[in-house]
C-alpha cells in the first residue's frame, strides 16, 4: 500500500504549501483509528436531554433549531449517543452538498445523536484542521470504495472498521495549525458577509412593509420627505393600471425571439439564461409577453417561492415561457419596476396562496385574484424615488452576494491544494 511499483515510497506534498514549510519533510496518511477514538458512550440514564444533529450546510446544530420541533421521542433517548464538545460525528445521509455524508466537529456544546450517526474524538485536543479537511472532498473516494453496494440510496453504508481506517493527511502540528488559521480566517470573512447579507435582506423586508399603505389607509408609513405633504396615494384595482394577460403579438414564423422556460426564472426576480427560438416555434402553446412585461409564475410551489420578474433584453422584444405566467403589462401610470414591486410583495403572495384553486398538486393563483387586487398608486416621481431606493439595495444585496461567491471560491480552491491528495486505495 506504500510503495510505488519501482518500489519507492510514495511522497505525500501537497500542491500548495506556505513558504515557511516548503523545505519540510513530505505528508504522511494514517487511519483515523490512530488519530483518534469512536465514542459510543450511551445515554443510559436519560440525563441529557438536548438532542443534536448533523446538518451538510450548518454543522452540528440543535435538533429544534433545525428542523423547528422535537424529531426525536424524549422517551428513547438512552440508546442515543453523547456527544461532547469538540467531538465529531459522521451522518451517512447523503445530499447534493454531501455526496458521501457530512462529517462535522461538534462547537455548541454537550448533547446526544441517534446511533445511526458515528461519534469520535481526536487524541490531539488540537484537532481544528481536521474540521476544514472534511469540508473538503480528498477522502470522499475512500468512502465510496468502503461502502457497501447494497446500502439505502439516501445513505453510506459503511461499517466502524472500515470508517476507522479513513486514511487522514498528517502534518507537523505547526504546519496542520497555519492551515486551520488560514481558512479559519476565511470562514470568518464568509460569516461576516452572510450576517451583513441577512442584516441588508432584512431591512429591506421592513422597509417594503412600511413604504406602501397598509389596508384602510392612503399613504404609506414610511414616506420621503420630498413627497410628506405631497396628496394622497390612489386606490384601485390592478385591473385599471395595466392589462392582465395580454393578447398574443404576431411576427414572422421565422423571426427569432426569447424563450423562457420557469427554470429560468429565479426566485430574485431575475431571467437567467433564456433560449433564442423561431417564432413558428413557440407561437401555439406557450404565453407571450413583451419587454417591460412582468411575468408571476401562478402554480404552487413556483408562485410561493419567487418565480417572478420583469421581462427585459427580450429577442426583438418578444418573448413566450409557459402558460403557467400571468403576465401583466403597466400603463401609463404605473412604472413596470413598481407594478413588479406591489404585485409580488409578501403581503400579496400570502393572500395569493389562500386564494390557490384547483387539485392538490396542481393549485393555481386564479387571473381574478389580481384583476381585483387592491393597487396603491402614487405620482410617477414618487414611483421613481421608490424604485430607485429599492434598486440601489439589490445592488447592494448583489454586491455582497458576489463578495460570497468569490470568497467560497478562493476557500475551495484552497481547501484542494493545502490538503496532499491520497490516491492510492487498496481494494
């Protein structure tokens, strides 16, 4: 297992090291049974009573915390077994971001696990930069070539002997110790730009309950100081301010316009990769919409979750999608962005959702919910100051998403060089 077949020993060097280590030694790999201990102390007598759980995305989390309720019987809880601080658990469920089960280090405390779930702990208290190599994939393929065949298609089936025989990267601990800091730095960063995201997405939630008027009432709560004295909104129906599901528009079969499946639409209101049809294509049996025409998915689960937006960069300025939009076109009066605003806020797509129609899986948002939708319509310049208001926070919101994106770039590309890659696995 340790030589190469000209009978030399294979070095272990990762392909980025920082420069103080360069000049050390190479990486050796051991099992984890010689790094570490399973832990299979029960809960025998009950006393512990906080049930935790693995989660891919978040880590060992509070079971209530996650799933919103008590998943476990409190009653059976002395077969489950107790983690400690600093503990790691192993979870078989695989998932998209886990695709042979997360393993994760236990950072909120004292608390029991199902016995599905394997618990041990490193004999070296000093056991960060393990954390930040299960994030990584380099021991997903021991993993696959362990578990059985025959395993549910939802979780690994591994046995204790073969998951103890994990093979980890072993450095000096000054090395492991720089490279936990590294990307402990980076997680901090992710963390800080994820709270700033969640603070920004919340102030605009209450700005948008405040900026327009609450039922009953002609003016909104939160108004700009320009427009405080300026004269009430009006009130009507959606039905006076734009036209509901227009008549389709007609253009030469061969000419090229927008197609746009629900796919495409995301759930911020943006159109993502729309395909380039002829219009012989597309002209029977879809919906049609023009630029500057907002698009509301009406069937659950697409309306609750977000498929909405304002049709732009249209092919010639058309464009077709499923026949499960409504589409509706804004006169005059009404800027496109503001009717997008009211009609997709969540106040309306809460009320949308109890007014659905139709069979269970196939429940709709009928066109009359809409046509009679309550609209509050102010002067076109304060229809501007709203929209632009909003506008510069989603650039703002984008802006931080993107400094995420980046940074969860950099830290994988990091997380696959800083670790020495073991390919060699006995069969």
């Amino acid at each position: 297992m340790n030589k190469k077949m000209n009978g030399d020993v294979k070095q272990f060097v990762p392909s980025l090291r920082f420069q103080s280590f360069k000049a050390s030694g190479p990486w050796e790999f051991k099992p984890l049974s010689q790094l570490a201990q399973r832990s299979t102390r029960k809960n025998v007598d009950r006393k512990i009573t906080r049930v935790l759980t693995n989660s891919a995305e978040f880590g060992v989390i509070d079971q209530r915390d996650f799933f919103e309720k008590d998943i476990a019987n409190q009653g059976n809880l002395q077969g489950y077994y107790v983690v400690e601080e600093g503990s790691y658990v192993y979870n078989p469920r695989i998932s998209t971001m886990a695709p042979v089960g997360p393993i994760s280090k236990n950072k909120i405390g004292l608390g029991v696990m199902s016995p599905l779930y394997t618990v041990f702990k490193f004999n070296n208290r000093e056991n960060d930069f393990y954390a930040h190599y299960f994030k990584s994939t380099h021991w997903h393929q021991y993993m696959r070539q362990v578990s059985s065949t025959g395993a549910r298609h939802d979780r690994m089936s591994i046995s204790n002997n073969a998951f103890m025989e994990l093979p980890l990267p072993v450095s000096t601990p000054k090395e492991q110790e720089k490279i936990a800091d590294c990307l402990s730095s980076l997680d901090d960063l992710l963390t800080a730009e994820a709270q700033k995201l969640d603070a920004l997405k919340k102030y605009k939630k209450g700005v948008l309950q405040q900026i327009f008027p609450r039922e009953g009432e002609a003016v909104p709560r939160l108004r700009f100081p320009k427009f405080r004295e300026s004269e009430k909104w009006n009130t009507v129906v959606v039905a006076e301010i734009c036209e509901v599901n227009p008549s389709k528009a007609s253009r030469q079969d061969n000419e090229l316009v927008s197609f746009i499946p629900m796919a495409s639409v995301s759930e911020d209101g943006r159109i993502t990769n729309p395909e380039i049809r002829a219009y012989a294509d597309v002209k029977k049996g879809y919906t049609a919409f023009a630029e500057n025409d907002v698009i509301i998915a009406k069937i659950t689960p697409c309306f609750e979750n977000g498929k909405a937006a304002i049709a732009r960069g249209l092919k010639n300025g058309l464009g077709f999608g499923s026949t499960e939009f409504h589409v509706f076109r804004a006169s005059k009066s009404c800027l496109p962005e503001f009717l997008f605003l009211q009609l997709y806020r969540d106040e309306v797509r809460t009320v949308g959702a109890r007014s659905m129609i139709g069979n269970a899986g196939q429940r709709r948002v009928p066109v009359s919910f809409f046509e009679s939708l309550p609209f509050y319509l102010p002067s076109i310049d304060e229809q501007q100051m709203i929209v632009g208001f909003l506008s510069t926070l989603d650039e703002q919101l984008s802006a931080i998403k993107k400094q995420i994106d980046i940074l969860k770039t950099h830290k994988k590309g990091l997380m696959q060089q800083l670790f020495p890659v073991f390919d060699r696995i006995s069969a």
